[in-house]
C-alpha cells in the first residue's frame, strides 16, 4: 500500500516588485510587468511608498470560486494572520 504524504505551501509567499496604492486597503505590486491585487493590513498600506519597490509577504486564499491575496509587512504578521 502506497501513501502519500502532502505538504501544503502557499501558492505565492511574497512578492517584490513596484506598488502602486490603490483604496485602502488595496495595493498593486507589479512584478515583471504582471500586476498582483494584494488586500494589505492598514499599517503596511501606510508604509509603502507609491512608485517605489517592496516586498510583502502573502498568504494566498484559494477556493473553487475566488483566489485572493493577502499582504503583510512581515513574515510575524503573516504567521498570526495564519493561527
């Protein structure tokens, strides 16, 4: 009998490129000419500069009718957004 041991990572973990605010909380990072839709908390909304490069690490919420992105200004905030 054969088992298989799954382990899941998210889908995208951070994403470094451009950003472009949009209406809190909502930013665009363009990474190689692709725009990512990141929903941010307030305080990373408030820290990054429009125009400049940053990275936010993500966590990606999948289901069967939405796939969504959700930004954060470090790896902690992620992990206490996860548990």
């Amino acid at each position: 009998m054969l088992f298989a041991c799954v382990i899941i990572l998210p889908m995208i973990s951070s994403l470094r490129g451009i950003v472009t605010k949009n209406e809190v909380p909502w930013v665009t990072v363009d990474v190689g000419g692709v725009g990512y839709s990141v929903q941010c908390t307030t305080g990373l909304w408030e820290k990054v500069t429009e125009g400049s490069e940053a990275q936010i690490h993500t966590y990606t919420f999948v289901r069967e009718d939405r796939l969504e992105l959700f930004g954060f200004g470090s790896l902690r905030e992620r992990k206490l957004f996860i548990h």
